[in-house]
C-alpha cells in the first residue's frame, strides 16, 4: 500500500509543477542573453533600470530585463527596491508615492532620472526582447491591467515574470495569450509571512494555478529538483544571474539562456 501511496504523492506533485513550454520553445527571442536590470555598471555609473542602461544593452544587441511596479496612482515605473533608499537616498517607499514626485528623483547620483515604463517601451521600440517582471504587489488585479495597458500597443518581443504565482495567475485570467514564466529562489530567510508560504513558492505548488511557460532559477539554486524535474519534462527554463564567462559555462547545458551582469555573453546564433 505505501509504495502506491508514495507513487501517486509523486504523480500528483508533478502534475502540479509541470511547466508546459511548447508555444515558446521556438521562439528565438526566449534564446537571446537578457542584461539584468539593463546593461548597467558595477559603480552604477550608468545605473540600474535606467534608459541610459537599457540604451548600452540595445547597443550590444541583449535582451533588457526589468523591473516593474506602480505608483499610488497606477503609474507603472520601472525600479527594483520596494524603497528608495538604496538608488536614490530616500526611505520613501514607491508603492505610497505618486508618479509626480518619483519623477523628480535621480538614480545612484546620476542624471538618471526613474523611468516610467511608458518611457521605457519607447525607447526601446522593438529593437531588443523584454523580460518583464511584475515586482510583489496586493494590487495584482490593477498592476497586472496598468502593465497590460501600455504593452496593448506595444510590437517587439516580450514575456511577463514574477516571484509571484499570483500575479501570473492574474495575468493568464486577463491575458492568456501573454508568455509568462515563475521566478524562483530560496525563500526559507523570508520574515512575516506564514511558514507555509516559503514551502508553497520554493516547490513551485501553484504552477498547476498559473500554468508558467518557462521557469526562471536563482543560479545558486540550480540543483532545486523541480528546475531539474521541469527541465527533464522539456521545460524552457532561465538561471539568473549569471556574474562570468565562467559561470555561464558551467550552466549552459542545463539552461535554455541567461540573465546575466557583470560580464558580456556570446550572443548564439539561431
């Protein structure tokens, strides 16, 4: 009884996790290096998520990846910390602040203002893919249709991510036909959430929920058993990040590409 028992536990947490990839596995814009938070400096000289960033990557020809979240009035910025304080010396928290006072900030000292992504998607026009991520909100209903409003008219290649389940259930209720992928780490530091909560997104349990098209791994967590379960069962699957040469090497085989800093991949030829 207990070796069918441990089968069908087996059976039901695959078909919970699974990833299905078929509608983007020949996709060559999934394929291309992605610049974590834009070609940026180490000395954020040229800062991260800034257009000047994101210009150098479309100058190289990577991928942009990008983070995104909403002001108070549903203006969607592109900005990574949940606070400012990091890029911009302030404590005031993004989320509680509106779009004419986040516009009169600059980045890390710079000229660099936080861009809108309206601005962003402007300057990019197609010419490189995005990799979209909806940072963690209580908002999802609103950011996911703030976020989706502006890419309506939008032409070049992109895909939408998230830590958060959630948020690409959200997305696949409103816009199913829009390529979304689960962004994974280990979560076990996490403090004031519920104990099974870490549990539920380390294992990717609400994957059958949101149905993600590829799967994206923190790199210090490439031997988590669902990225390799998923992997086996041909899901398009992304390590982040990826800080040399050396390391990407030492990954490829087992990714179908990279989100990458500090260092300037091959871009493969298709």
């Amino acid at each position: 009884m207990i070796p069918f028992i441990l089968i069908g536990l087996i059976l039901c947490y695959i078909l919970m996790v699974r990833i299905d990839s078929k509608r983007i596995n020949q996709l060559a814009f999934m394929h291309i290096p992605a610049a974590h938070r834009g070609l940026y400096t180490e000395n954020q000289s040229i800062p991260e998520n800034s257009l000047a960033a994101f210009r150098n990557a479309i100058e190289h020809g990577y991928a942009i990846e990008m983070d995104i979240q909403c002001s108070s009035d549903d203006e969607v910025f592109v900005f990574h910390d949940a606070d400012l304080f990091r890029m911009c010396g302030r404590l005031d928290v993004l989320s509680s602040m509106k779009a004419d006072e986040l516009k009169r900030f600059h980045l890390a000292k710079s000229e660099e203002p936080i861009p809108t992504f309206r601005e962003v998607l402007g300057l990019v026009d197609g010419k490189v893919p995005l990799w979209i991520e909806i940072k963690t909100t209580e908002r999802r209903k609103e950011t996911v249709k703030s976020v989706m409003d502006l890419l309506q008219e939008y032409h070049g290649d992109y895909s939408i991510c998230s830590f958060d389940p959630l948020i690409l259930l959200e997305l696949k209720k409103q816009y199913p036909h829009v390529i979304r992928g689960i962004i994974v780490e280990n979560y076990t530091a996490d403090k004031g959430r519920a104990w099974y909560v870490p549990i539920v997104l380390f294992f990717c349990l609400l994957n059958f929920l949101c149905r993600p098209d590829y799967q994206s791994f923190n790199i210090m967590q490439r031997q988590h058993p669902t990225y390799g379960l998923n992997r086996s069962l041909g899901a398009h699957s992304v390590f982040w990040v990826v800080r040399s040469f050396k390391q990407e090497q030492s990954v490829r085989k087992s990714c179908d590409t990279i989100i990458f800093e500090g260092y300037l991949p091959i871009i493969p030829t298709q």
